[in-house]
C-alpha cells in the first residue's frame, strides 16, 4: 500500500525542520567561560549576534513553511530588547524584525500600507516601553 502525499509532505517538512533546528547549535564562542579579554569579548558579541541572527532566519522559514502549508498569512513582530546605552531610548531607537508573507505582499500592493500600521503600532506601544525598561535595569 502506498502513503499518501500529504503524509510524505508533512513527513518531509518535519523532517525538515528538524533539521533546521540541529543546524542552530549554540557557537564555542557562546559557552566559553574564564576568557575576559577585549577580543574575548568581541568575539563573543560577534557570535551571540550571528546566532541570533540565524534564530530569526529560521523563525522567518518556518513561517513561510506554516503560510505554504494552510494557505493563510503570518505576521511576527520581534523587538530585540537591547538599544543604545548612551541616550534616552525613543521611538527613533528602536528595532523590529517583521515577517510578513512576502507571496501576499507582492500579489496584493495594497496591502503594504496596511501591514505597516501594525508594525508601527507594536514598535510605539509595545517595543518602546520594553526597550525602556531593559534601558532602566
């Protein structure tokens, strides 16, 4: 008897993301204790920023994966925490990641504007007073 499609389908895209997650293993750099040197330090920013980086790649890729699967449309919003040590923290500061489906983006135009006002709405009453309050502590 044969296996269905959609079982091999939700076989491999398992499999898959699995996958993806072995490939995210924490860098050397991220666990080496005792080290307390300048380039120590660098390069420990260095590989916290690239595997934060690749943590968001793969958070983009399963929502890709979820949107091509059911056919519906996923946003996520991320706002990193961290800002600039030296200043006040505004609106201007601050950073968010967003996935939007980009196969809807570039079907509907119209639908930019409207995608943006979520965006700026998490970033002013969500973000900035997370941002403010990592600033503060």
């Amino acid at each position: 008897m044969s296996t269905p499609s959609l079982f091999n389908n939700f076989s491999n895209t398992i499999y898959g993301c699995c996958t993806l997650m072995e490939s995210i293993t924490c860098p050397p750099e991220l666990t080496t204790e005792g080290n307390h040197s300048p380039e120590a330090k660098i390069a420990h920013l260095k590989a916290c920023n690239e595997h934060l980086n690749q943590i968001h790649e793969l958070i983009f890729d399963l929502a890709t994966v979820l949107d091509r699967l059911s056919g519906g449309s996923t946003i996520v919003l991320h706002h990193p925490g961290a800002t600039p040590l030296y200043a006040d923290v505004v609106s201007q500061d601050i950073s968010v990641h967003a996935y939007l489906n980009p196969h809807n983006l570039a079907n509907h135009p119209e639908l930019h504007q409207i995608a943006a006002q979520p965006v700026q709405l998490f970033a002013k009453e969500w973000a900035l007073p997370v941002a403010q309050s990592f600033h503060n502590h």
